[in-house]
C-alpha cells in the first residue's frame, strides 16, 4: 500500500522531475495571489564531470582543505570558498582566525594578527573553516598562518582543530 508522499518529486512515470513546486501557505502575506507556485530549478547545480571532481578532490586532499576549486561547496559535504563580503565576511573570519592565533601564540611564541588571507568553509557537525591569515612577529616580519576552527552547531562554542605557521617550499609557496 502506497502511503502519502511516496510518489513526490517524481513524474507519474516514477521518473525524477527537474523541479519541484512549493506551494504558499494560507499565513504566508501575499499581495498578488497570481505567484502562489514557486519553482525550484534543481538543475541550477551544474553536473560536474569526473575530471573536476577528481581535480577537486586531488587539491581539497593534498591542501588538507585550504585550496580547493570554486565548484566545492556544490558536491555535498565538499569545502567550498569563503566570500570574505558575505555574512560569514571578513570581520566573523577575522574573530576565528585571531582565536587560532591566540591558541598558537599560548603555546609557541608571540604573533599579532595582521590579516586575513582567504578562508574555505564545510558543513560539518557545524562549519569548519579553513583560514589563511598573516601575522606579524615582534621583529615585524609577517608569516603565514592556516587555522582549521570548528564553530559547532546550536551556538555550542568554538573549536581551533590546529593553527600552524606555513612552511615554505622550493618554488615559494606556502604549504601546510
């Protein structure tokens, strides 16, 4: 016995439909009834092919988050670009970033935070971010810090998973 909602989102030919409707309730405030449906197009996220995943998945890993392509934050679970204007924006990353700072600075040495870099974002069991920020020494010379900080669901607090000074390669880049 079929029960009520089994056959949702899907077409009377059991395939999956593109979109689904939405339909306003009788509390909602509308001035013109003419824009009762609403249409979600669930083909707005592009199919990505199994080289940009691969891609994706070869940096997110060997960058332990901190570079990832722009198309990350639409594979679910996946890291995705922080936009540093946004609500999560510049002044919210700063405050996690000069946390990190401080836990690296109780247990090493003594950093100022100077600025923020970049930052990447993961739904987790909250939202990891994974900053990049420079700081400066007493000596005045600015290093590049990367800060893995979990804000944990439901206001339950703030976690700094590490916060460490990059490492300088070869070629001049930074690396975790």
């Amino acid at each position: 016995m079929a029960h009520v909602g089994d056959k949702r989102g899907r077409d009377v030919d059991d395939k999956l439909k593109d979109t689904e409707k939405v339909t306003s309730s009788d509390e909602d405030v509308d001035v013109d009834d003419s824009d009762d449906e609403v249409e979600y197009d669930s083909s707005r996220s592009p199919e990505l092919t199994d080289e940009q995943l691969f891609e994706y998945y070869r940096q997110a890993f060997s960058s332990k988050g901190f570079e990832v392509p722009e198309y990350g934050g639409s594979i679910p679970g996946g890291i995705g670009r922080c936009d540093l204007d946004s609500t999560y924006g510049r002044e919210y990353l700063t405050t996690f970033a000069k946390i990190a700072l401080q836990d690296y600075n109780d247990k090493n040495a003594s950093y100022e935070f100077d600025k923020l870099l970049k930052a990447n974002s993961q739904a987790v069991k909250g939202l990891m971010f994974y900053i990049t920020f420079h700081a400066r020494s007493g000596d005045n010379a600015s290093q590049t810090f990367y800060a893995k900080v979990l804000e944990k669901i439901c206001n339950m607090g703030t976690e700094v998973k590490f916060c460490v000074m990059a490492t300088k390669q070869e070629d001049g880049t930074s690396q975790v």
